[in-house]
C-alpha cells in the first residue's frame, strides 16, 4: 500500500494504525522481546519478564493495548545505566537499559515503523539493519569495483590531478613526498 500510495498517504496511516492496534501485533511485540536473553535483565522498576508466569504476557498484552488508544497517557520510564567494559581495553562504555514495558512498546512500533523505514532507506546502506551485514557489504564493494572502468577511472583522476597542479595546491603522493624529502637532506 505505500508503494503504491506513498508512505504520507491516509490510507498508509490507518493501515498503520490498524496494525499497532491490533492484538495479534501486541502479542507479537511481547513474544520478540520474551524470547530475548535481554528480557531478564530487569530496568529501573527492578522488574523483569517471568516466562515462566501467563499473567505476565496478558499484562503486557495488556498495557500495549492501554498504550496504543491513549498515547497521550504514555511516559516513558527512566532508563537504567549501566557501564559495561570494551573488550581488550581498560575503558567502560554506558548502557541504557530499558524497562521491560518500555521495550515491549518499543518492539511494537518498530513492528509498524521497520516496512516504510525499509521502503524509504538508502539500498546502499548496510548498518543496523535487518537481514543485512557486514559480509554483503564487502560483497557489494567487490561488485562494485568489477564493474569499474579502469581508464576511465585513471584519466578523471589525472584530470583531478592536473587541476589541483595548475590551482597552485600540489597534491604528491605519500612516496613522492619521502624522495622530494630525501633529497633535500
């Protein structure tokens, strides 16, 4: 539909809004964040998902609910900080970790939000996004790099090279300035 419409039409927004309100969606959003390792670690109101307790997931089922059709109600918790140490390194780098309801909405929102982020992003980009990674980065790099004119390449740099020349900057390559360095001592 926003292929088709455009992601700033009427209809997208209802669709939107449909899907946040949804059940099937809230408890989708409650199961991502149930079968994260992350949901044990209980945020600034000392709580955390119980799996093995139902009444929790109706809860926050629950609270989703509350939270889609009175956003106006909603605040966010403050999040817990946490230092954690950089591998290989002395130094400590922070951590914000939510509560656990607050990472429940979150999920949701990102359920409805990811399809026109998606949509909209750049298909060059590879970080933080799904189903994408580091390896089909390179692999796009090498591709691109096959399917480049090499003498076209090198005359527009050469013609780069000579502009620089005649504007009075001399652009020298790191080798050429040790020879030219060299010979002056």
């Amino acid at each position: 539909l926003a292929i088709e419409m455009g992601i700033y039409d009427k209809e997208v927004y209802d669709m939107q809004l449909l899907l946040v309100r949804s059940r099937l969606f809230r408890e989708h959003a409650v199961d991502l964040i149930r079968k994260k390792p992350g949901s044990q670690t209980p945020g600034v109101d000392r709580k955390y998902y119980d799996k093995d307790a139902e009444w929790i997931y109706e809860e926050y089922v629950e609270y989703l609910r509350q939270m889609t059709y009175h956003p106006n109600k909603y605040r966010a918790n403050a999040v817990k900080r946490v230092w954690i140490p950089k591998p290989g390194k002395d130094e400590k780098r922070p951590l914000g970790i939510p509560t656990v309801k607050d990472r429940a909405l979150q999920a949701l929102i990102n359920l409805v939000l990811l399809p026109l982020v998606e949509l909209t992003s750049d298909p060059n980009s590879y970080g933080f996004r799904p189903y994408r990674d580091c390896k089909m980065a390179i692999a796009a790099v090498r591709n691109q790099l096959k399917s480049i004119d090499i003498e076209k390449t090198k005359s527009s740099l050469k013609k780069r090279y000579n502009k620089k020349e005649t504007m009075g900057s001399y652009l020298k390559t790191n080798q050429e300035k040790w020879i030219l360095d060299a010979d002056i001592k």
